[in-house]
C-alpha cells in the first residue's frame, strides 16, 4: 500500500453512454472503486460491473445525500469523486500519481473542470476554469445541500492542481435545455422552501443580466457560437426557474425531486 491510498466515487443514474470512459480514467489511480446507482434502467449497472463489484444500488435522496453515502463505503483514507460524464485528463492523472508517492499535508485537492460543448473545449463564459475540490481526506469532508448545487466543505487546507478534469456535460442543445428544465424544478422548489416570491423583475432584469455577464464580463464572446449559446441559456435558465417558481405558489404544491 502507497503512502496515499485512493478510493474513487461515482453516483450514476441511466449512465450507460458515458461511464465507461470515467472508469477507464481512473485505472493506476484508485485501488477501489465505489458505484452507488440509483437503479438505472438501462446498461449502467453492467458496464459497471467490468471495472469494480463494489457496487451499491440505493433509491435517489439527492446529490449530496447520494454522495456521502458512497463516501462511507469507501475503505481508503483518500476519496477522488467523478461524475459519470466526467473523466481525468492525461495531465491531472500525471499530477494525482506524483502526489500519490507521499502523505500530503493538506486535506484536499481542487483542479479545474473543462468543459467540451459544441464540438469544443470552452475557456471562457464563466465555465472554466470552475475549480472543484474532489481528492480528499474521507474524514475531513462532507457534501452539503439538498438540491441542486451540492457543496463539498473540507476541514483543513486545500492545495491545487493544475490538471484539468475534462467535463462532458452536454450532448447538444436540445440536452442542455432539457438539462435546464429538469434541474430549474429543483432550483424553484429550492426558493419555494426559503419561502421566495418570483417578483417581476425577476423575470425581465435577472435573465438579461445574467446573459451580460456571461457574454460580456466573462469573455464568452471568445468562445465563439458556443459561448453566445451558453450565455443566452444561461438567462434563460434564470427565467424558467422564477417562472417555475410562480407556478409554485399559484399551485399552493411543492415540486418533487427525482433523479438526475
């Protein structure tokens, strides 16, 4: 056993067209992988099956509920967490083998995420470089909320790589707005248990600006047809959200989750 031993984590629902190179990526990094599926109706579970048995199958909670459970099936100190339409690049693996070959005296590691959308990686549009904190000590780290954006909060200190983690997130356009539609129900029923209003200019001012400085202020322009498509469903994604959240209160009923 190494001076650092690494268990890695995915969650995975429906996942059977983009796993598999997750899990190719983490061969000679993890010496344990850990899958908690939320029951997948389709190939999942078998690609799965190819590269670990330790695999969970448990009824979808949320994100960070689903995460810390896996989490807790780890046997390793270490934890590297992956998204299924996520995968290390040949350079982040470099630097987590360099790592590896002694204790790190920090608790965690963030790295950016790139982002591969429209037949091209984006730098800009607010979309990179998104570092994200997902190599840590399993006892010093939790994921928190209940909705959407969960949150990984680290007890100590935190050290960076410059490797990225290579994002697959959208197929095409048509995916990032059903994307959109599916996490602004969460999103709107988020505000509704805060007990927030959808106020007018929510729906006129907040899209707008949010398109502005995706666009503007964080140089989208340079991501060519791309960035203009980002930035313009990001706003709308700001619309849809409020306007759900109307829907909301008009019905007088909460929103389910269900998977992602």
């Amino acid at each position: 056993m190494g001076a650092m031993d690494i268990s890695a984590v995915i969650i995975t629902y429906n996942e059977e067209k983009r796993l598999e190179p997750a899990l190719k990526s983490l061969d000679g990094i993890a010496s344990e992988i850990i899958v908690v599926d939320s029951f997948s109706r389709d190939d999942t579970v078998r690609l799965a099956k190819k590269y670990t048995n330790r695999i969970f199958q448990r009824k979808w909670t949320n994100f960070s509920d689903q995460k810390n459970y896996a989490n807790s099936q780890a046997s390793n100190p270490w934890i590297l967490s992956l998204d299924a339409d996520e995968r290390l690049s040949p350079e982040l693996r470099e630097e987590i083998l360099r790592v590896k070959e002694s204790e790190p005296d920090c608790y965690g590691f963030s790295m950016p995420r790139e982002v591969f959308y429209l037949g091209k990686w984006i730098r800009h549009s607010g979309w990179y470089p998104d570092r994200k904190i997902r190599l840590f000590r399993k006892d010093k780290a939790r994921w928190e909320g209940e909705y959407v954006h969960e949150k990984l909060v680290i007890e100590g200190k935190i050290q960076k790589l410059n490797g990225s983690i290579y994002h697959f997130t959208y197929r095409d356009i048509s995916d990032h707005l059903d994307r959109i539609n599916r996490f602004s129900h969460l999103g709107a029923q988020k505000l509704y248990i805060q007990r927030k209003k959808c106020r007018w200019y929510h729906l006129v001012f907040l899209p707008f600006f949010r398109f502005m400085k995706s666009y503007f202020l964080r140089a989208g322009f340079l991501d060519g047809f791309a960035g203009f498509v980002i930035s313009a469903l990001n706003g709308y994604s700001i619309f849809i959200r409020y306007a759900k959240l109307r829907e909301i209160w008009k019905k007088g009923e909460k929103i389910e989750p269900f998977p992602y």
